[in-house]
C-alpha cells in the first residue's frame, strides 16, 4: 500500500487482527520492509503489524538528501496518524532504532513501548569521518559500493558461510536502496548525538544487540541502557548487526517475550 506521509510516498503493509495491539516496525539503513517478514509472521497472531518502507528506502520516495532525525520520527507518527493508530508499540533495528530514541523523546504518548536493536545514541568522531566516506562513495559510485563494506559488519564471518541464502538476501536489499536516501540517511546518523538525553525516556524499553556487532557494539547498547531507566538488556551471543536475519527464532523469541510483558501475559 502506498500514501503520502509528511510530504512524501510511503509504501507500507499493515497485517494481523484489525483489534489487537499495533506495532511499527522500523528497518535498518539499505534494507526495506521484507527485513521483517520472518518477525512479523512471528507477531501477526497476536499484533496488528505495520511495518513500512523508510524514507528513500525500497519503494518509498527518495526525497532530497540531508535528512534529519526530527523529520524520520514525524515520518513514524504520520503513519500512525494515517492509519488512525493512536498508540504503538514500537521496534527498531539500527537507524531504527535511532527512530526510537526519538521517538521516546519527542512523541512519547504515541507509543507503548520502545524495542531498540543493533544501535547507538551517539556517533563519535572517528564514526562520523566513516559516514561522510561511506555518502561520498555512494555518491560517486553508487551504493554497490556499500555491500562489500555492510557484509562483514552485518553478520558474522561465521554466518556469511553457514547461511549464503541470508547474505543474498541482505546484498539485494542494498543494491535495491536509492542512493539518494542512503546518502540522506547516511547524513542523518553522521551527526547522532542524544546518549546525554535519554534519562527524559520513560517508555518501558528493551535493548538488543549481537555479541559480535561492531558497528553499534554491546558497549553502545549498554551506553543507552544506562540512561534508560528501568530498561532491559540483551545481548545475543554469536550473531552480529543483523541478528534479526542471522537468528530470527532467537531475535523474535525475545521481541515476543518482551511484548508479553507489557500485555501482562
């Protein structure tokens, strides 16, 4: 399905019980909405899922780059608002998840709770010199240029030969991302910086990472845990950034699990 959402045309897919609690569902920088078909399987007995295309994403509009993160977060609730959702439980994986952290700062009556995976608060120096390389490139030559650097950080080397289908999988999505909303992304999370703010999140929050993640490490995780009051941390041993695709019966027994708490089940 598509709509124009905060000025721009969004595909999105809503599945699961028209009654039952909604969740969004946010992506990771070059991947699309397919990231989620093996969680949303997992939620769609229980949950109203929606998950969507992120700006300059799959097949969402690619509008001018820069974009900033108080834009992709309205970008969340002018769907929410589209499909008529007041409240959501939200899920993030990486740029995603640095969504959520905006979220749980600028629009925390819209949301339930915050699942926020394989990311980071802040981009230090170094890591903002890798961003500005990594939007050059893609510029220059094209976001082809991306799948060799995302491999190895994206899954394990151990999982890049035990499980091929996945690293094709997660190649396809790259190539498939318009280098204009890599490059707008790209410029977003170069500048990330809110560790220092998020004490003023009091949504019930759940952090997960890959044990061997090294682009948003355990460290980074346990950073916004800290700040996060009351948030839970879990680290998943032998799976890198993209846990969610290298484990997915572990990744969703978790997101399950934590959901069921909120629910009192």
């Amino acid at each position: 399905m598509q709509a124009t959402i905060n000025g721009m045309r969004m595909t999105y897919a809503v599945e699961g019980p028209d009654t039952a609690t909604p969740i969004v569902l946010h992506h990771s920088l070059a991947t699309n909405l397919t990231l989620w078909d093996e969680l949303t399987a997992a939620l769609i007995p229980r949950y109203r899922v929606v998950r969507f295309d992120a700006r300059g994403h799959g097949t969402s509009e690619p509008t001018k780059a820069p974009y900033d993160f108080e834009t992709l977060s309205a970008d969340v609730v002018g769907l929410m608002d589209h499909l008529k959702i007041g409240r959501a439980h939200f899920l993030g994986l990486s740029m995603g998840g640095m969504v959520g952290q905006y979220l749980g700062l600028l629009h925390p009556q819209r949301f339930l709770s915050l699942t926020l995976s394989s990311t980071s608060s802040r981009v230090p120096p170094e890591g903002q010199a890798l961003w500005a390389q990594r939007v050059k490139n893609t510029r220059e030559r094209g976001i082809e240029t991306q799948v060799e650097v995302a491999m190895p950080r994206w899954v394990t080397a151990a999982n890049q030969k035990a499980k091929p289908a996945v690293v094709e999988r997660l190649a396809g999505m790259i190539r498939a991302t318009p280098a204009e909303g890599f490059c707008g992304w790209g410029e977003a999370i170069r500048t990330l910086n809110v560790t220092d703010r998020l004490p003023a999140i009091t949504l019930p929050t759940t952090v997960i990472v890959g044990a061997e993640d090294p682009g948003t490490p355990p460290a980074a995780a346990e950073a916004i845990h800290r700040q996060i009051k009351g948030s839970h941390l879990i680290v998943v041993p032998g799976v890198s950034h993209m846990l969610c695709a290298e484990a997915p019966a572990v990744f969703n027994g978790h997101v399950l699990a934590f959901l069921d708490q909120q629910a009192g089940h």
